[in-house]
C-alpha cells in the first residue's frame, strides 16, 4: 500500500499565550507526512517550497520512507508562509498572515513513480489544485480524504464544492463545517455535508475530541486530556496522517477500522501540541505511539451494569 500526500510545506510564526516562535517549519503536508511515515512507507509527498526551505527536512523526511520526487524546489522566491495567533483556550486562533509565494503558481505534478497509489490525502490547499491531482490519476484510489479549511471557503467556495463530489472523507473542524453547511447543529450541518459528496465526515473539536459521521452512524474519539498544550499548530494534519497512516497500513476503509484510525490520529495528534512545530513528532518512538493509544482506550473504556 502506498500513500500520496498532497500539501503545504511552510514555515510558520506561531503565537501563543505561553510563547512565540519565530520563522518554524511547518505546512499542512509536512505534519501529514510526520505522523503518516510512522505507520505506512512510502509515503509520497507532492509540495513545493522556496529557495529558503532547509534541506535537513527534507532529508529527515526521505530517512523516515517519505518520497519527495513530487516536491519542486523554486529557486528565487520563499516558501508559503503563515502566522497566526492563538487565543487564551488554544483551541480558536486568529490568522495573521498568509504569504502564499512559491504557492501562488503551483501547478502540482503527480511523478509517474507516485501512479497507482491505493490511499490520497489531500492536505489543505487550494481546492483547484486538489482537483488537478485527483484528475492526474491513472487510477482512483481506493480512498480519497479532503482537508480544507476557513480560508478557502471564504475565497474559492466554488471550487471547494466541485472538489467536494470527488473525494470520500471530508476532514474540517467545527466551525468550518457550520461555514461550509450554514448550520449550526453538527448534525444538521454533517447531513448536509454528507450530501455534497463526501460519505464521511469528520469534524475536529480540538480539545473537545472528534466526530465521524457516515450514514447515519456516528462516533466520538475524544482528545487527550493534556497538562500542558504549547502549540496546536499542525494538530488537525498530523490527526489526518495518523488517520491515514492507519487506514494505508490496514488497507481496511470499513466504517469499523476508521473508528480506530481516529483514535489512532487523536493519539498522533496529542503528540504534535506538546511542543512547538513538528518537533515533538520527529523524536516519538513506535514505544510512545503504542503506550499513547493504550491510554486511550483506557480513557474511555468502561462496563456498566444497567439497573
Ligand atoms: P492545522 O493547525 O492542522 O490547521 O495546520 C496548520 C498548518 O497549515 C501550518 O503549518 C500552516 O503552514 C498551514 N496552513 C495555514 N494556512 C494554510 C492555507 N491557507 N493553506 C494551506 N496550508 C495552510
């Protein structure tokens, strides 16, 4: 099995009411690709990054099975930039800037050694250049799951919807399913989703877990209960690697595995905040990973007796 990953590979500023960073790796395909490699090789990237973009990265990504045949390097312009600034519950954050640079003439190129690939993520990133990388596929994959988020919606809405009727799982966070269904209830708002195109959806509530929505099944994963969270930054994409990573390792896309996929990316997901950028991620062990779900199920396993 093999996994394509299509997305931003960036650096970042990141605020926090605990910190600040200055110019960190980051992007939607690169958090992807962290959690992913853990569970799946190859994993193969298509991004594109400047002439600032630092080549250890990449060279990490390559040790750990992440493909980056599909990765254009631009030689006189800088990598996608972003900042934002979380607010006092780090679970809602404000966008500063979006510098897009390399991405505003992005024309992703699937190589020919990524064709036939069984799973796709689509990271976050202009929904026209989704599209074109679902189009180039000789063959569609087994399994085709979107992210996407607020800024898209507000500037290529159109787009999002056309992208939409060709994907199987959409990935959003709560507020970006109410701006995309004009619902307020979760409910309400995923049936209408699920009728875009998308047989599943789910819904990422930050600390407050996540919902998978299919049919008319629901399930919660929650999230870890944390001591300490640094930077949610890259959360919701190391959620989707972890998801995937999951599903491409089991080649399993039955309601009843996404159900552990989930937990498996809420448990990658609890790695990613505990520190800043993708540090945390590159030092976990396949131990920690383990240990992580374990307390998962522990979390919420129990018996009752109904009297
Ligand atoms: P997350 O916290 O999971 O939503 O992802 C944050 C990452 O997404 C950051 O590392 C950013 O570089 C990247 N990002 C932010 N805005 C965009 C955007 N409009 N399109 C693609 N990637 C973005």
């Amino acid at each position: 099995m093999s996994l394509i990953v299509l997305g931003t590979m960036a650096y970042d500023a990141i605020e926090t009411p605990f910190g600040k960073t200055e110019k960190i790796v980051g992007g939607s395909a690169t958090y992807v690709a962290y959690a992913a490699s853990n569970f799946i090789k190859p994993v193969q990237q298509i991004s594109i990054v400047g002439n600032d973009f630092d080549p250890t990265i990449i060279d990490d990504l390559n040790r750990r099975g992440v493909m980056t045949d599909g990765v254009e390097r631009v030689p006189d312009k800088p990598s996608f930039f972003w900042s934002g600034r979380y607010h006092m519950d780090m679970n809602t954050r404000d966008t500063l800037v979006t510098d897009l640079n390399v991405l505003a003439d992005f024309n992703p190129q699937v190589p020919d050694s990524y064709q036939g690939a069984e799973f796709l993520m689509l990271g976050n990133l202009m929904p026209k250049l989704q599209q074109q990388v679902i189009e180039q596929l000789k063959t569609r994959p087994k399994l085709i799951v979107l992210d996407t988020m607020n800024f898209w919606m507000e500037i290529a809405m159109d787009d999002l919807k056309q992208v939409l009727t060709m994907v199987d799982v959409l990935l959003v966070n709560d507020s970006e399913a109410r701006q995309l269904s004009g619902e307020y209830s979760l409910v309400k708002a995923a049936k209408k989703v699920m009728e875009m195109g998308p047989k599943f959806l789910i819904i990422k509530k930050g600390e407050h877990g996540a919902l998978l929505f299919h049919g008319n099944h629901v399930f919660f994963a929650p999230a870890l209960p944390l001591e300490d969270v640094f930077d949610p930054t890259g959360a919701g994409d190391t959620f989707a690697g972890g998801f995937m990573g999951h599903l491409a390792k089991t080649g399993d896309i039955s309601f009843n595995n996404m159900k552990t996929a989930i937990i498996v990316g809420s448990a990658m997901a609890s790695f990613c905040v505990e520190k800043f950028g993708p540090e945390r991620l590159q030092e976990i062990t396949k131990k920690e990973i383990d240990e992580r779900i374990q307390q998962f199920v522990n979390l919420v396993q129990f018996d009752i007796d109904l009297v």
